[in-house]
C-alpha cells in the first residue's frame, strides 16, 4: 500500500507560480510511475502530468504544456509539479497518482492504484 500526501497549494494571482510536492510512503518509489491529476467543480478529474519511474519519459496535458513542470526524486520518495503562468481556470484539486504496471507513462485515471488526498490551487483573475 503507497501512501501519498501532496502539498503546497494556495491561492494565487493569475499569472503567478506554485510548486505542488507529493510524498510517497513507498521505500520503493522508483517502481511507479506518477502522475498529476485535477478536478474542479462539477467536473472530472483530468490529466495534468504524468512522470516515468526513472524520469526519464514526461508527458503533459495541451492545456499545461509550457507552464507546467513534472520532476521527481527517487532518493526522496517525492513527485513535484512546478506550475507557472497560472490562469484561473488551473483552480481546481490537485490530486497525485502512482501505478506501477508500465514502465512509461499514462493519462488514464483508471491506470493508477494508488491516490493522494488533494490538494486545492485557486488562481484568481
């Protein structure tokens, strides 16, 4: 069982920055690729990032690619998400993500095994 709480979300001004960090339990951490997810109000959840288990393969979402940064440190069990140029429709709950079926990355929700407790980001315009 992988245990993941991120933190590091606020609220922000558009156009400002954030920095969304996801710890993992899981001695580990370098079997499963991670991923970050959101979900705002009345919506589903969607893909944002996604990270391979060496870092070596990152994908993004269209709406975050450019403004977005997905990293991680096997040494210290952490994902993080680097969010620049922010717009008020990035509000929504951060969620982060691990699996360990792939060795690249995925975009499906139903990929991933294990979920953090969310994290609220609030852009305002």
């Amino acid at each position: 069982q992988v245990q993941l709480v991120e933190s590091g979300g606020g609220l922000v001004q558009a156009g400002g920055s954030l920095r969304l960090s996801c710890a993992a339990s899981e001695r580990t951490f370098s079997d499963y690729a991670m991923g970050w997810f959101r979900q705002a109000p009345g919506k589903e959840r969607e893909f944002v990032a996604a990270i391979s288990r060496n870092g070596g393969i990152r994908d993004y979402a269209d709406s975050v690619k450019g403004r977005f940064t997905i990293s991680r440190d096997n040494a210290k069990n952490t994902v993080t998400l680097q969010m620049n140029s922010l717009k008020p429709d990035d509000t929504a709950v951060y969620y982060c993500a691990a699996e360990s079926r792939r060795w690249g990355t995925s975009r499906e929700v139903s990929s991933y095994d294990y979920w953090g407790q969310g994290t609220q980001v609030t852009v305002s315009s």
